[in-house]
C-alpha cells in the first residue's frame, strides 16, 4: 500500500515543486488548494506534469474557510483505499 501524503497549499509556489517529486516517489498524494495561480485544476496537472499519473487527486478549498474545510474533509478522508 502507498503512503498517502496530504499538502495544503500543493499548487502554490512550493507545492507545485514538491507535488511532483512525491508523486513520482510513488506516494499517494491529495492535494487541497485554491488553485488561485491556475485557470483551473487540468491547468495545474498539465503544467506540472502531472496529467499521466494516478496516484494524486485534487480538492479544491481554502484553509481560511472553515466550512469549506469541513465539507472537503469528509471528501479528503474517506476516499477509497489504493
């Protein structure tokens, strides 16, 4: 089984350096984010590319929103085993 990594901020400046080295390190990585620096989530896995592999998934939320934390929460943990 893979480990699963969660970064917040994974598409910021930082994220979008060290999303990829964990994914290509064959971690299980979710990725939750505003996506503010992207057109939208494709954007992001294509410009990184990122778009051929399974192992990431992407939810999109603002830390600073605790209903938005919250709602993803449930969405975040209770994903299916990979």
């Amino acid at each position: 089984m893979r480990k699963k990594i969660l970064v917040s901020g994974g598409a910021g400046y930082v994220g979008s350096v060290l999303v990829p080295k964990l994914v290509e390190k064959g971690y299980q990585v979710r990725v939750f984010d505003t996506f503010w620096f992207w057109k939208n989530k494709d954007e992001f896995l294509e410009k990184t590319n990122l778009k051929e592999f399974n192992n990431i998934e992407l939810f999109k939320g603002d830390l600073r929103d605790y209903e938005e934390c919250r709602n993803n929460k449930m969405r975040i943990y209770n994903q299916e085993e990979t």
